[in-house]
C-alpha cells in the first residue's frame, strides 16, 4: 500500500492583507478607474489610449494602497485623520511673570 503525503504548501489562500478602510480605499479607486475609462471609450478616445490609461490607474491605485497599508498600518489612517483634530500646541496669551505668581487665597 502506498504512502500519499499531502503537500499543503500549495494549497495557500490569495489573501490581500488590507483591513477594512484599505479595502474601501482599493474598491473606490478601481471603480473611478472604470467609471473614467467607460467615459474615454464612450466619447470617442482611442481604444489603446483608453486601455492604457486604465492600465496605469489601476496599478497606481494598487501601488497605492499598499504603500498607504504598509506605511501607516492597520489602524493608521483612522489615527492620522484624529491627529488633524487636535491641535499642535497649546498658546499660552498671558505674560510669563503673571504665569509665575502665587495666588494667596484669603481665609474668612
């Protein structure tokens, strides 16, 4: 009887590594691509220049969103879009010998 080893190496699933928010990123980014090729082919561009201009969309929107994936991480763009909210530093419009003096409290 023989021995069948089963090579499961092979059998990986394609998986993209993108969260959620990356995702959105990709699926919108390739349906502009389309929507603006669909729009080149109907108003008469040529077919090869229409093909080619999807071609590098696309790859640009890939390319992309990967970069974004790899630079700011899972939950990056959330935390980048939150740092624009908060302010960079906190002004201070009083003098600085008013900042230093001690404030007596006066006791009834």
């Amino acid at each position: 009887m023989e021995t069948y080893r089963r090579n499961t190496a092979r059998h990986r699933v394609l998986s993209l590594r993108l969260t959620a928010q990356y995702l959105v990123l990709f699926v919108a980014g390739l349906l502009g691509v389309f929507v603006c090729f669909a729009g080149m082919y109907m108003s008469g561009i040529p077919q090869g220049l229409c093909i080619l201009f999807a071609l590098a969309a696309g790859l640009a929107v890939t390319g992309g969103t990967f970069y974004l994936n790899r630079r700011f991480g899972p939950h990056g763009l959330q935390k980048l879009m939150a740092s624009r909210r908060h302010p960079r530093r906190i002004v201070h419009r009083r003098a600085v010998g008013r900042l230093l003096r001690f404030r007596r409290t006066v006791k009834p």
